[in-house]
C-alpha cells in the first residue's frame, strides 16, 4: 500500500473517538501486558476482564508469580481453560527472576526465548509494554488485513502467515505504535466482524480492496471434530471426597477419579458434553462404592474446602451439580 500515512491517520482518528477502554490499556507494566496477553490467548476480553483483575490482585508482580505454589497458579486459572498457559507463564515468571533479574527483558529475540511466549505474544509486549514500532497479526489483524489486501491465501498456512506478518509490518507507524496496533485489534473486533461486516462505516473503506468480505480470511479445511467418552467415578464418605491429580490434559490440578473399564449406561449419575481443541469430548460420572479410607495417602479432600483447590471446570460443575 501507497498510502500507508492515510490509512494509519484515519484508523487513529476513528480510535480516538472509538477505541474500547480495556484495563490492561492504562498500563506499560510488562508484567500486567503480559499477564492480558496470556489470557487473551483463546479467550473472549469479556471473560478475561474478571480474571485479569484479580489476577494482579494475586499475583501483582514477576516475584510474586516465580514465589507461588503450582497449585495455587492453576486455582486462579480455573475456568480459563488452557491450563498449559498458566504453567508457562508460571515458568516465565522464575525464568524473569532467576535469569533476568526480576527485569523482564525488551528484547524481543529474548522475550521469544520464555516459555510459552511465541511471536504475536512477544511483539505484544515489545509494542504495548515498550512502544516499540513492530507489528502484531492475531485474530483480529489477520481478519482485517486479509480483507484490505484481499488476500487469499490461507491464512493459518506458512506463506498465509508471512505474507499479513509483511502486511503488518509495512503499515505500523514509527510514531504511536501501541495506539495503531491498538486501534487495529479494535477494527477486527467491532467494525470488520467475521460476519456482517460494518464497511459503511468503517474508516478505512476507502483502502479496503475486499470484493466479497464475508469470504475472507480464507482457512484451511479444519480437522474433523473426534468424539471422545469419558468415564469418571463420584466416591464420597462422609464429609469427604476422592479425588485424583491429572497427569494429563490438566496435569497438576485434581479430578475426579478416572474409571478404565465398561460401565452399564444406567449406572450413569451425571453426563455433560464439553469442547476440548478438536474432541468433543462426553464426560460421564459414575457412582462407586466408598473406598476403605484406612489408606491416608488417599487424596480425600474435606468438600467444605473444594473450592480452595485448583479443578477444571468441567469436573467442579459435575461435582457441583451432584453435590447438590
Ligand atoms: S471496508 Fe469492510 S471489509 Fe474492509 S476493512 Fe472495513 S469493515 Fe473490513
């Protein structure tokens, strides 16, 4: 594009009067930019708004973050689901500490370098933490900038991905650069919608080369949805109830006990069906006999303390439905 001064000014122009007040935008603390950004990763602002908060509130610095306990990180997690980014984030945090010196680094080659920070992630950070003129291409960015340059070539493919990397690159200004990339995340997420884009009044029409908007971005065909059942056991006695530590998909938080063999569908107590990456996944519970408690390194947990510990949502809402 030759007119990368017009179409930067227009979109700034449109920000100010239109771009949304989100709280991590008050703040250049890396930590607290970081902390959005993680959380941004697959989940919708509004969800992320409460936990963003109390968040800082629990962890309000790197320091604090390396100090705490794995169990406590994945508790103030629950319910945002990917729990693997809690445990890198929790990694990062003593890596800061330990390699860095409490200082988390500007450097974007060495903000790449931390677990679970990969190149939109760091040149978040680089942009809205240190004002540094670097693009950002997520989500949002990929959907408007496959529309303005009417791309399509796939844009989860390798070339797909440089090309709107190049794109981006070429149109973040010097000057403002957190404010523009702001401003670009805003148009992809009220203006240039997925669907029903708002071209009347977007301001930056008059740049868009899109013949037919709701097309693009073009994917590539999605891996097909695999069903998977899982079984579960609901053991309870008295006050208390057992509970196993996941080695697996929620690795370090605690679940309900998995049962391995065939169990008649009518024993079934409780069943619920919940997403996971491409599984759709059927988790069924199932009640069993107490176990003899005489084994103390049984993990029995007084019910009265539940909610203290770190268990994904989809095993506390059975437990909570069948509690009561
Ligand atoms: S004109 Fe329409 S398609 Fe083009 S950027 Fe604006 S909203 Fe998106």
């Amino acid at each position: 594009m030759t007119t990368n001064r017009p179409f930067q000014r227009a979109l700034l122009n449109w920000y100010r009067q239109n771009g949304r007040s989100l709280p991590w935008r008050t703040t250049r603390n890396p930590y607290a930019v970081l902390v959005s950004e993680i959380m941004l990763q697959q989940t919708q602002v509004v969800t992320v708004l409460p936990y963003y908060k109390n968040w800082l509130r629990r962890f309000p610095t790197f320091a604090a973050l390396a100090r705490a306990s794995e169990s406590d990180v994945l508790h103030a997690w629950q319910g945002l689901g990917y729990y693997t980014r809690a445990r890198n984030f929790h990694a990062a945090a003593k890596l800061v500490m330990n390699q860095h010196r409490g200082r988390f680094p500007r450097d974007l080659g060495q903000i790449e370098k931390l677990p679970g920070i990969g190149k939109y992630t760091a040149h978040a950070i680089g942009t809205f933490a240190f004002d540094q003129s670097v693009p950002i291409v997520e989500a949002n960015v990929s959907r408007v900038l496959s529309r303005v340059f009417n791309s399509r070539i796939p844009i989860d493919s390798t070339e797909g991905r440089r090309v709107l990397w190049d794109h981006a690159g070429r149109l973040v200004p010097a000057k403002s650069p957190a404010r523009y990339n702001s401003a670009l995340l805003d148009l992809g997420a009220l203006i240039c919608l997925p669907r029903n884009p708002k071209c009347h009044v977007c301001p930056v029409k008059r740049f868009c080369r899109a013949k037919n908007p709701e097309s693009l971005p073009i994917k590539r065909a999605r891996p097909a949805v695999k069903e998977l059942t899982e079984n579960h056991a609901l053991i309870i006695r008295e006050d208390k109830i057992l509970l196993e530590k996941s080695a697996d998909r929620w690795l370090g938080m605690w679940i309900l006990p998995p049962l391995n063999r065939h169990w008649k569908d009518d024993a079934i107590i409780y069943e619920t069906v919940f997403p996971f990456t491409n599984h759709r996944v059927t988790l069924r519970i199932f009640r069993r006999r107490r176990r003899k408690i005489e084994d103390r390194r049984e993990p029995w947990f007084s019910i009265r303390d539940l909610d203290s510990i770190p268990i994904p949502s989809p095993h506390r809402r059975a437990i909570t439905a069948l509690l009561n």
